[in-house]
C-alpha cells in the first residue's frame, strides 16, 4: 500500500517576534497537525524558523490547554474553578463590568492585552471595545517604546533599508540583539552573506551571546553604555577622515557641532565608562570607517534601560556619519512599522474614542491594582479587566506589587487564555482561547517588509474561542453602541482592512500568501531625504515633542529636559553602590519566547532552571560557588535562583535568561520581582535590563 502523501498549509507566526516567519504546516492524515516549517518561497523566511515554533504540535495538542471556560470557587489566586458554560461565563462578566460601571464608572474597568498574538483582528480588536465602553485605555510600555523613539529621533521615520539587503553587505553589525534566540532570520541573512562575500559579523552585547558566539568580532561591554561606545566610535570617524562630509553636509542637521561635541569623546573616555579596550573601539571604527557597505541591525535589548532611547539614537547616528545609508546593504534597521500603512478603523473603531479617558500605563499595572494615586493619573480606581494574550503574573515588572493586586477580593478579574498562566490562576473568569493554527488573522513583520496571511488550518477542540468571538460576544451583552466590527468575522476584518488599505482583498492574499510592501531603495535608504519635515537625519533630537511614535495623549512625560542634546553617555541608568554592586540584565531565553513556551515540556528542558549567571571573580568575592543556590536582591523584592560562573561578561554585570513563572523559583518570587516600572525617558517604557541588585549565597 502506497503510505499517504501529508499535505501541507500555509500560515505565518503569529508570535511576538520581528520575523514574522512565513510558515508551512504539515496535515496529517488523522487531521493534527506534524512538522512546521519555515517557507522557502518567502525571501525573509527563506526556509528557517526558531526550533521552539518548528514543534508547535506539542503546544498546540498539550495535555495542559484550556478547553472550557472556568469559574473561581477558590480564593483567589487558590486554583480552585468549577467549569462553566460560555453563556454562563459571558452572561455573568457583562453582569460584573455593568455593575463596576454603574458604581464605580466606565474607566474602572481596564481591558488589558499584549501582543500573544500580533494578528491585527485578534489584537487589536480590544480596542474596539474599550473605546465603544468608554473604558480606560492602555498605554504601551513593555516592549518598544525606547527603542522606537531613538530611531525615529535620528531618522523622523520608523523604517530603513530592505532587511535583505543583509545578503549584498560587506559587513553586518548586530547591536543589543541575540538573533540566535530573538529573530532567527537576521542569521540567516547574515551568515549568508558571509558565505557568499564574506561579509564580517561584528556583535554588541552585555554577555558573549550565542549570536556573538558567531561573530568575527564580538564586543562585550558595560550594560547601558553603548551611547559612550557610540561617541566614541563617531569621534574616531572624525578624527581619522572617514566622516562622510558631502553626505553629511546634505542629508544631516548639525555635523559641524556634532564633530566639535565629540571631541572629547576619545576611544579612552569611552574605554573607563564602557569596559572595552581602547583598541576594540579603534578597530571597528575603523572598519565602519573603511566598509561602506555595513548595514547595522539595531535591537531592542540595548534599548530597555533608562537612557535606552538615547542609546538607540546615538548608535543609529553612526550610519549618518558614515554615509552608509547611500549604499545597497548599508545603513541602519530597527524596524519597518512605518511602511504598512494599514486602515484599521473597521478593527479598533478609533472614531469611538473619548479623548479625555485615561491611558493606564501598562508596566505600571502593579502600582495601578494597588492603587498608587499617580499611577491611577487621579482617576477611580480599577475594579474589573479583561485581559487578553499577556501574562502580567510574570512578565510585569514590580511582581511583588503586581500579584497583591492581583490578590485584591475587590477586584474581578478576566483572564481569555490558552493556558493556566500565573495570570489565568489570579482570575475570577478564565476563558479558553484558540491557537493561531484555529483561527484567521493577518499579521505585519517587524524585522521584515511582508503583510502576510495567517488563515485557519485546523479546527479548534470544541470549547476554545477566538478573541474576536470574546470581544463581539460582551460588546453585545454590554449594550456597546452598534458599530458594524462587532457583527464581522476575522475573515470580513481583514478583507475590509485589505480594501480600504489599497492592498487588493482577502481572496488575492488568500492566493498570495503575503503582499511585499518593501518601498523602493531611494525611499527606504532616506535618499529622498528622511522622515523629518526638514528632510535631515537628526544629530540634535527634538526629545519628547515630535519623536514620539506612539505617544497617546495624556501619556506621562519623563525628564526629557534633561536628556543630551547631542548623542552622549547620559548618566540615567540604575546605579550601583555599595549594598547593591551588580547589574542584572534579564536576557531572552532562546527556548521561550517572552513567558510563551514555558508550558512545553521539550522548552523547559532545555533552559534547565532560573540561573543567574556572573564571573567566577565576582562569585568569590561574595563567597558563591558554582551552581550554588544564591538569593539576588534589591529594593523591590529578593528572588531565590542558582548561580552558574560564566566569564564572558564585563565584572559586576549580572544575566539571568528567560521569563520563567514566579513558581519556577524556590521561594515563588519571579526575576521580575527585581525589575523597576518607572516609565523612563522620554515618556515612558520598562527599563527591563537596567536593574541594581546584590547576590550572596542562599544560607
Ligand atoms: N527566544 C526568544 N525570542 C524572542 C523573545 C524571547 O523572549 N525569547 N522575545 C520577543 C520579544 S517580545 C522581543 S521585543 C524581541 C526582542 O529581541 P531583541 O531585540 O533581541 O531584544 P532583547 O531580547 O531584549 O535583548 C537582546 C540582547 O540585548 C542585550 N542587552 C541588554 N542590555 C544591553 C545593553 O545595555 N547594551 C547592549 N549592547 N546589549 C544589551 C541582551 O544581553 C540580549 O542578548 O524578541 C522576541 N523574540
Ligand atoms: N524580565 C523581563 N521581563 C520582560 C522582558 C524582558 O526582556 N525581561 N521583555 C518584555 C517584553 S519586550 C514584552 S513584549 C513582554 C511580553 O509579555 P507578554 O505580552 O505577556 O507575552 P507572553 O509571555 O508571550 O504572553 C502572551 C500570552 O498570550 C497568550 N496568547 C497567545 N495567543 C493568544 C490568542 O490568540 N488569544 C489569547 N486570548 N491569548 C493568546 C499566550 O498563551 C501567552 O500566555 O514581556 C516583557 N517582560
Ligand atoms: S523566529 Fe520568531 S517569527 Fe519565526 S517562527 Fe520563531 S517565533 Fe515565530
Ligand atoms: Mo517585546
């Protein structure tokens, strides 16, 4: 008997990662699912996705998901629920929300997601309803805020050079990224250049990365100096004659007081405050220098600390001075959010919207729920959330104020989740949710230039619901006004946002797969000038007023007053002292994604355990050895975890990979515990590696 030949799907991933990869999925013949693969007819994807979605089956057919919608009969945070009927599980949470309406006013109840999934229908869809309710919103912070507001300080626009461009560059400079853990096709772009034109590979980083291990040079240094690096690096270009005068006269606002600032900015000042040699800084000044086609892959990991937006502006700024831009495989990419252009009115209903409620800040969810009068911006206090494709419970910083809300018997809590997250367990309601494979959606790269379908391949188990299915459903019960998104599939969405985009409809994508929206070169290397409104790069940075991407109004200002004028070392980070002599920086773990695939068994074995790991030095001082179980500790809180020597870190930097739940940790206190929520300059964000803490043995 000949065996049966499996066919294959199309999708595309739909988690929070700036491939966005293109994927083909194996149906088997019993109608699951087998291997996911990355498509080779993608230019981005070109074959390769990280291992962990490779074996998506074993996420989507764990024994652990969510298949009914549950009710707490516990105490809270206890894990007791009794299961529920979706009737009787919507019925009752538009009771609740009614009710916190009525007594305490619509902007009690908060809606809360985060981009689980970043398909625009079922992301998105949330704001549709908190705008139709009138309820607070929510104020982006977690992820992008300074790395974006750097950028677009420099170049006026969040976009640069096609990230294939990668394949013709003479040299790839990956900067405060780990593309081996975080964005796996920046490797394979540039590893092929290496092959094909031997391209050098230099790194930036905290800690010798898998993606430094790599390299041909690899830089290690301080956490939260890369704008020293930065300076210095530009002061060397200046010196040595490899400024690019004619570009910078054209295209750059200030050069000559760019040139005079930086003369004191020599490879020795940046040597003391960075850690590196003078001779590391000397070389791939050089090399940036010499190499015109360099193209500069920035991420967002140098950018979580308190002066991240300025380091992020400072090291873009290296390519203005350079020219590199002018180049095919130069210049500088962070991320192309600008280029998509889409019309997603029909999705978030912006038209709805009441300009004078509350934007809650969502890193500050901990003091918010405990409720900090600051944090709350003067209004009431929340009283009852829906909370959809986040995971506060652990990946929020301030855990210990995060879970005491959590906590309050006051508060009605609805988590819509595919699994029993730290979060789901604080609930009052949980509600299945289907996974990406069991519903459609559309979605845009960040790290690349596709809009890419993501259709239906499977039907979901009987009880999980898409989040759209969530949102109409209450919406309804909750006497939102009429608006036509709440009556229309994920399918009518995306066809509506396709039409009204002028990007065909869903039939064409549907044959398509994805539409490349690349802008052609002169565009995307700002050769037409950049985004600014006087066409130049920006050395002297407008802070706080026009580059502010995703400012909401009645966000809260930080200190942009105070930031430098110029590209600069700005003394803003989280200092050590005596009592807290180390700096934490909470990496990505290359199995997990964020606190996503902390529920698969083969992901967990691989990461092993919560570790901190520190130079065998900085061990003995304290008297730690290898492996030891070790207590790490600062003002907001002290996590218990084992300690592993690891050399290739400057002294007194500290790394712990991965969001692991709280319960992962002896003592159930997550490495969130230790991370601060102030919203940072300049106006807002989660400074995630910028954290001072202590380590000394656990007895
Ligand atoms: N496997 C995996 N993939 C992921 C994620 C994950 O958790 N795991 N998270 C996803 C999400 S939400 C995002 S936003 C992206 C983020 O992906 P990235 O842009 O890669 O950013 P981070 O993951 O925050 O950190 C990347 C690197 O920055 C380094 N770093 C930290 N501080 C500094 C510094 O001061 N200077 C320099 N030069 N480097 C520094 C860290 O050591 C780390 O190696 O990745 C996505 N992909
Ligand atoms: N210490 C430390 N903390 C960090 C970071 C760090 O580097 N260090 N990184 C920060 C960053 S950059 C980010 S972006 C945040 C991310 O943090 P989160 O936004 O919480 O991201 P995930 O942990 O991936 O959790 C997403 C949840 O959404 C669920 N989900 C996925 N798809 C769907 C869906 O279709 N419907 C529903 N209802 N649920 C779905 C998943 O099951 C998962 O539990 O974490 C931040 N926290
Ligand atoms: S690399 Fe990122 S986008 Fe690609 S499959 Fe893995 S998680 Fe998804
Ligand atoms: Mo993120």
């Amino acid at each position: 008997m000949n065996k049966p030949v499996p066919t294959t799907a199309f999708s595309a991933c739909p988690h929070d990662c700036p491939s966005t990869c293109a994927l083909d999925v194996e149906l088997l013949e019993d109608g699951k699912i087998g291997r996911v693969r990355g498509s080779s007819l993608n230019s981005y994807t070109a074959g390769v996705i990280c291992a962990k979605v490779a074996r998506y089956a074993e996420r989507l057919y764990h024994p652990d998901r969510l298949l009914k919608p549950l009710r707490r009969v516990g105490q809270k945070g206890e894990g007791r629920f009794e299961e529920i009927s979706w009737e009787a599980a919507l019925d009752l949470i538009a009771e609740k929300f009614l009710a916190v309406e009525v007594e305490f006013g619509a902007q009690s109840v908060w809606p809360y997601h985060y981009a689980g999934t970043m398909g625009l229908v079922q992301r998105d869809a949330i704001h549709r309803f908190r705008h139709a309710k009138a309820y607070s919103l929510q104020f982006d912070s977690f992820c992008t805020n300074m790395a974006w507001t750097g950028y677009v300080a420099g170049t006026g626009k969040l976009a640069g050079p096609d990230p294939r461009e990668m394949a013709v560059s003479d040299q790839i400079v990956i900067w405060g990224t780990n593309p081996v853990a975080t964005q796996v096709n920046v490797m394979t772009h540039a590893i092929a250049a290496r092959k094909k034109r031997g391209a050098k590979i230099i790194v930036v980083d905290v800690y010798k990365t898998e993606t430094m291990k790599q390299a041909d040079i690899g830089l290690v240094l301080k956490p939260g100096t890369d704008a020293a690096l930065a300076c210095a690096i530009m002061h060397v270009l200046f010196r040595d004659g490899f400024a690019d005068r004619d570009y910078l006269e054209q295209y750059t606002d200030c050069p000559a007081d760019l040139e005079a600032h930086l003369q004191s900015r020599t490879p020795e000042w940046a040597a003391a405050i960075t850690g590196l040699e003078v001779a590391q800084i000397e070389e791939v000044a050089r090399l940036f220098g010499e190499v015109k086609k360099t193209y500069f892959r920035l991420g967002y990991g140098f950018t979580r600390s308190r002066n991240g937006a300025v380091g992020m502006h400072a090291a873009a700024s290296i390519g203005a001075v350079t020219g590199c831009w002018q180049y095919e495989g130069g210049g500088v990419f962070h991320n192309n959010g600008a280029i998509y252009e889409l019309n997603k009115t029909m999705i978030e209903a912006p038209e709805l919207k009441d300009p004078s409620v509350r934007a809650l800040d969502q890193s500050l969810i901990g003091r918010i729920l405990t409720g900090d009068d600051a944090a709350l911006l003067g209004g009431p206090e929340v009283r009852a959330m829906l909370i959809q494709n986040t995971n506060p419970v652990s990946v929020a910083p301030e855990q210990e104020l995060v879970k005491k809300g959590f906590a309050r018997e006051d508060l009605f809590t609805v988590v819509h989740e595919q699994f029993m997250t730290e979060t789901a367990k604080m609930a009052d309601i949980v509600l299945p949710a289907t996974q990406f494979l069991e519903h459609d959606d559309i979605y845009k790269g960040g790290g690349h230039q596709y809009l890419m379908l993501g259709p239906k391949v499977v039907d979901a188990p009987d009880g999980p619901r898409e989040n759209i299915h969530v949102i109409n459903e209450l919406a309804k019960r909750l006497g939102a006004p009429d608006h036509p998104g709440f009556e229309m599939s994920a399918r009518d969405h995306i066809d509506w946002m396709l039409q009204n985009s002028g990007y065909g409809s869903l039939g064409e994508l549907e044959a398509g797969r994805w539409v490349d929206l690349q802008p052609d070169f002169e565009t995307a290397h700002f050769l037409n000038g950049f985004g600014h409104a006087d066409g130049k790069f920006h050395f002297r940075p407008d802070w706080g007023r026009s580059a502010a991407p995703n400012k909401p109004s009645g966000a809260p200002m930080g200190p942009w007053t105070t930031m430098p004028e110029l590209p600069d070392q700005w003394d803003s980070i989280e200092r050590t002292d005596e009592r807290h002599p180390f700096r934490l920086v909470t990496a990505p773990a290359r199995s997990f994604l964020n606190s996503t695939f902390n529920e698969t068994e083969s992901s967990v074995k691989k990461e092993k355990r919560p570790e901190v790991w520190l130079r065998s030095e900085d061990a003995a001082r304290f008297g730690i050895g290898d492996g030891d179980l070790v207590k790490m500790g600062n003002g907001r809180g002290v996590v218990t975890l084992h300690a592993r020597f690891y050399e290739d870190l400057t002294p007194g930097t500290v790394i712990s990979e991965g969001i692991w739940p709280n319960e992962a940790f002896p003592d159930g206190r997550g490495i969130n515990t230790l991370t601060g929520a102030d919203p940072v300059a300049p106006y807002g964000g989660a400074a995630f590696h910028d954290t001072a803490v202590w380590v000394r043995p656990a007895e």
